[in-house]
C-alpha cells in the first residue's frame, strides 16, 4: 500500500546581427524542459518520441551530414561489467544544453550546437560490482520556481545509478545538490530487502511531476523468488524526503492486489518492478507506470494466480502513489514478457472523436489503447483461451488479454516446415529442432522438453518502445522477430549442461526457491542464423485511424554477420526506438548493423543512412540549436554488450549543410 512518506558576417549585416546573437545564448538558456524541443526522454512530456521540427524532411534529407561528434571516453575499463556495458542514453536538451550519461552514470552536459563538452560529473559507481545490467538511458531534468534565478540548483538534473543512488546534480555547473539526500544522493537501498549486490539498480530516467521526482528499479532475472522487490517511491525534488512508496506486488492482506495472489507466496515473491520509463500526465494527475514480472520469469508455481499488478499498467495518483485504474497485459507471466516499453499519450480517434489515451506497446507484440480518465480499452481487449502447461507445480493463466488491434507480430503457431536456412542441410537441422520444442503460439509455457518462443523474451517491442504522430493517427514500432527457446531443467541437468560447453549462446540460471533452473537462448541454425524465415527485425507503422498496419518494412542488414556477396537487409534483432518527425521522417538506429536510417513516414520507404562508428542502440533524438537555430539529429552509439554490436563511446549529431 501506497505510505506517506553562413559562418561569417561581414561589414553592416554582422554589426546589426551582433546585438541579436548575444541574446540568443541569454534566451536558450531560459528554456525549461517544457518549452524544449526535446526536454524528456521521450521528446516531450507524452512521451510520444515526435517533432514538429521539419527543417530536415523527405526533399532534403538524403543532404544530411555529421555535424559534431563526441566522445565520451567510458569503454568499460576496470568495469567488472564490461561485458554487459551497452550506451543506450537519449539526451534531453534544456536551458541551453544537452544532458546524457553513459552506461556507468558519468553525467555530461554538451553545447548542443557544436558537441563541446560544459561539465562532467562523475559519481565513481563501485566498478568491482557485477551488476546485472550496465547501462544507463537518460536522465530527467527539473527547475525550482520557488528559487531565484542565480541560486544553485534552481535548475537539477536528476538520474538514478547502477549502484541504486538517486541523484541532483545543478544542471548549470554539475556540482552535486548537497540540499538533496544526502550531499545530493537518496540511498535507494533503504528500506528495500537486497538479496545480491548488483542487482537492485536504476537504468531509465526518473519521472517527474510537479515537486516530486518518481523512480522505480531494474531487478536482475530469475535468480531466484525472493529477489528484491519493486516498489516505486516518490521524493521532494528539493531535499530528497520520500514522499510516498507503492509495492506492485502484496505486502498485506490490504493491498488492493491480494484477492489475487496467494498472501505467503507474494510476501515471499520479489519483482515486478518499474524498469522502463514511465510517463506523466500532468493534467490528470496521473503517473503510468509499465511493470514487469514476479519473480522469476519462467515458473510460477511459487506465485500461484494471476499475479496482478504484475506485468500490468498502472495509473497512479501522482501526488500519493494510489492506484486510480490499472490493466494488466500479461498474466502470470511464464515468458519474461515485462512492459518494457514507455507508455505514451495523445488523443487517439474514436470514431471520429479525439479521446484522452494512453497507448502501451508490448513484448508481445500487440498495441493497446486505454481512455485515461478510467482506463477503459479504446479497442477492445478480449480474453481468450491459451495453451495449458505441463510441468508439475505450475498453473499457467487459462486466458490472456488479447489485443483487437492488429498485432505487430505473428502471433500463430511456429511448425517444423516453417524451418528456414541458407542451404538444405542448415534448413534440414532447424526443421529437427523445431520439431522437438513445443509451440502452440503466443504464450506456450515453458516446458521441461524444451518451448519455442515466438515473439521471445527480446520482444515484440522491447525498451524502444513506439513513437505516436497524433496529427497523422500513426504509430511507429521497432519489432523484433527472433525466435527463442527455453528449457526448464532440474538442478542435475542444469549443471551438466553449464559446465558441457554445448551451449555458447545459451544463458543458464537457477530460479533458486523453484524446482527448476532454465536455459534460454535464441533459435539458431548451425550456421548461426535465425531457424525462422526473415524478417528477423522489422520497423512497422499502424494506422489507427483505420485499424490496420500501413506499412512494414525490414530493419536492418546482414552487413558485418555475413560475407559481402551475401549481405541483404532482411531485417535484424535491435534495440532501441524509433522518432517521428513534422519532417514526415522516421529516425532510427537499434539495428545490429550500425546504421542511423531515415525513412518515409507515409511509405516506409529508406531515404537516407549513414553508417555509426559504434553500435547504435539507443534512440535518436532532434533538436534547434545555433543562431541559425539549425535542426540536429542525435544518436549515442556506443555499442551492447549482449547484443555483441561493436564498441564505442560516441555521441553523433547530424544536420543539413546549411540551413535551407
């Protein structure tokens, strides 16, 4: 329950144009996050991922050049972590300047107009710490209208670290807000029952709302049951007081979701925590809140039920933590489908009416649209029957909530002659392994011989989430399409198949507290490819207006996975998210072969891309900036270390050669 607690100038023109140019850094420096071309992670306060910027569009795009590049030196060096190190920030640009943070937290604040750096802060994260995750995509800003304008930290950049810290920083010189927490740092560790360091982190900005600043957790997968939970807490945006705190998950027979769970098992169970971002609706009230599942992801014999609140979107009153309405998308999840994506909002068209909405992109691939006064579906949401489980111990949901908008991804049955591959042999031994895994489509359990997952654990629509043209009724989607397998194992298997070297791509872990630890990995060929057909990652644009999907296009190529003669764009696993802009532009990197690329808005046609140094996953972002107020596109490319796309450390902006 929710507690309290041109370059040059010459002659006349440049003397008249002086007196203007040096009031310009005075005005962009004024400018709060509301009046920011990109002042949230999402790009505005609905988190839609559009821009009315339209100076760069589809008649002059393929003119787009780099403009500045940066570096921000962090590679991971002495990083226990390195392995996982990934650089997924979004910058968000406020009183004149960009503000990112690497994978590690180091937070750095960028003239948006050239790329030169302004301030660094580094909060020294133990590097010896084997973190769950190391990465880190973007942080929140904020401006104290009680504070005069020469104060220290009138305006604060705020962002969470790996090692569970919440901090204020003053946005104009970096230097901690020691009027926050403690010395600037809130201790998220308080009050929460850790099981492992390095597990229970912060990886997606903070949501704000009015005074407060609101921020949920990552929590390291299938552990165990009793991992740490995910409560959300809210804190006083000048001196870091908690204000209140939710647990998604029971923590009393008066929590609103205990008639539907077991109260032992959920007192024992840990997750279902806010990882994604969450979303404000200032107007209402309200914070939606997309969360995860119970612990651990594939058995839930320990978290009999449904699970609810669990893998659900939760509207709460922002000023209190209290549920106002909720919709829960998955039950009982047995397949790690969290709602990973942020929540969006903007009036969606019904029946010709502009409606209130909030839409919520899953990893299943489907699209749901909720009224936000009320959460009432705004397309019907159907429950229908889906396939039982076997394995001893475990009640899968009977039902699960069914989109009647067009899913993003197949949703059927995968069979042995769906086998796909290079050369007859490849196709012949993906055909076998098919064969032997059972599918029965979206949400087959997990078996102890072993279940195909089609959309897998990666998504449907993963963290990227879905960029929302309100004028147009069209949202954009990153989809994968990678097949996965996993296998329940009991705990003499799991050891002979970790230490049996038969499973490089596999990921093992022991689900302590269960009967059971698992395998997952993707579907591969022998010869490393995907056993399913392409596309194996596509940019897909629903048309919602008319209840259909507009148009779907791969994303991504093979280029840097195969050799040259046998490069195609079949589409690629990705992570990261698309923008839209006025500019009748879609803007995306994500894919695993290092490409920005922009495409048609209206077609899904590729008009433009240039190739990235490093990985590009994270999502793009544009902006003004310069007294020619130019129009920028930004991506941080720095690689992920799970996705294995290559390292760097750059962020990249691009822009036309000149102004027109």
């Amino acid at each position: 329950m929710p507690t309290r607690a041109p370059c040059a100038v010459r002659g006349r023109a440049r003397r008249t144009l002086l007196p203007l140019i040096a009031l310009l850094p005075l005005a962009v420096h004024a400018q709060n996050r509301s009046a920011s071309d990109w002042g949230y992670y999402g790009g505005d306060a609905f988190g839609r991922h559009y821009s009315s910027l339209e100076q760069i569009n589809r008649g002059n795009v393929q003119r787009l050049r780099l403009a500045w590049t940066y570096r921000t030196g962090e590679l991971g060096a002495g990083l226990a972590s390195a392995g996982k190190l990934t650089f997924e920030a979004t910058p968000v640009l406020a009183f004149g300047r960009l503000y990112l943070e690497t994978g590690t937290n180091i937070v750095i604040a960028l003239d948006p107009a050239t790329g030169n750096p302004r301030w660094r802060f580094d909060p020294h994260i133990d590097r010896s710490r084997n973190y769950a995750e190391a990465t880190a995509r973007g942080v929140s800003v904020w401006e104290d209208s009680r504070r005069r304008d020469t104060a220290p930290c009138r305006r604060r950049v705020f962002t969470g670290t790996l090692d569970a810290r919440l901090l204020a920083l003053d946005a104009d010189s970096g230097a901690p807000c020691i009027d926050f927490g403690t010395l600037g740092t809130v201790d998220l560790t308080r009050g929460v029952r850790l099981r492992d360091s390095g597990a229970y982190l912060v990886t997606s900005p903070p949501a704000v709302y009015g005074d407060l600043v609101i921020v949920g957790s990552a929590i390291g997968d299938n552990r165990a049951v009793g991992v740490e939970r995910g409560i959300i807490r809210a804190f006083d945006a000048r001196n870091g007081a908690l204000v209140w705190s939710f647990d998604p998950l029971p923590d009393s027979a008066a929590h609103p979701a205990a008639a539907e769970w077991a109260l032992g098992q959920a007192l024992a169970a840990g997750a279902g925590n806010a990882w994604g971002v969450m979303t404000v609706d200032e107007e209402r009230g309200l914070v939606l809140v997309p969360t995860g599942s119970a612990s651990p992801d594939f058995y839930g014999g320990e978290r009999l039920g449904s699970n609810r609140y669990a893998d659900s979107l939760l509207a709460l009153e922002a000023r209190s933590g209290r549920v106002l309405w909720h919709q829960q998308l998955v039950h009982h999840d047995l397949w790690d489908y969290d709602l990973a994506a942020q929540p969006v909002l903007g009036d969606v068209e019904v029946n010709g009416v502009p409606v209130p909405a909030v839409l919520q992109a899953t990893k299943t691939g489907m699209l749901y649209a909720f009224a936000r006064n009320g959460g009432a579906p705004l397309f019907p949401v159907r429950e229908q029957a889906v396939p039982t489980s076997a394995v001893p111990g475990e009640q899968a949901a009977p039902t699960q909530p069914f989109s009647t908008l067009p899913p993003l991804h197949p949703l059927g049955a995968v069979r042995p002659q769906d086998a796909w591959g290079l050369t007859f042999w490849d196709r012949g031994r993906c055909r076998t392994l098919i064969g032997r895994l059972r599918n029965e489509g979206v949400f087959t359990p997990p078996d102890l011989g072993g279940t195909l997952l089609a959309p897998g654990y990666m998504g449907g629509v993963n963290w990227g989430g879905i960029a929302f043209d309100e004028i147009h009724q069209r949202v954009v989607a990153a989809v994968n399409r990678l097949p996965m397998q996993v296998q329940l194992l009991t705990a003499s298997q799991l050891e002979a198949q970790v230490h049996s070297g038969e499973y490089p791509h596999a990921e093992f872990a022991r689900q302590s507290g269960t009967p059971y630890g698992l395998r997952r990995e993707p579907l591969l060929s022998p010869l490393g490819l995907p056993c399913t057909a392409p596309p194996w990652g596509t940019l897909v644009s629903m048309d919602l207006r008319r209840g259909r999907i507009a148009w779907e296009v791969p994303l991504g190529s093979t280029e840097g996975y195969t050799p040259w003669w046998l490069v195609r764009t079949f589409g690629m696993p990705h992570l990261g998210g698309p923008i839209i802009t006025a500019g009748e532009l879609v803007f995306i990197g994500a894919a695993m072969d290092g490409y920005l690329r922009a495409f048609d808005a209206e077609t899904g046609r590729e008009l433009w891309k240039a190739k990235l140094p490093a990985g590009g996953q994270a999502t793009p972002m544009t902006y003004r900036a310069g007294p020619g107020q130019r129009q920028y596109v930004l991506i941080s490319a720095g690689g992920h270390g799970r996705l294995g796309t290559p390292r760097g450390d750059y962020v990249l902006a691009f822009a036309l050669p000149d102004a027109r």
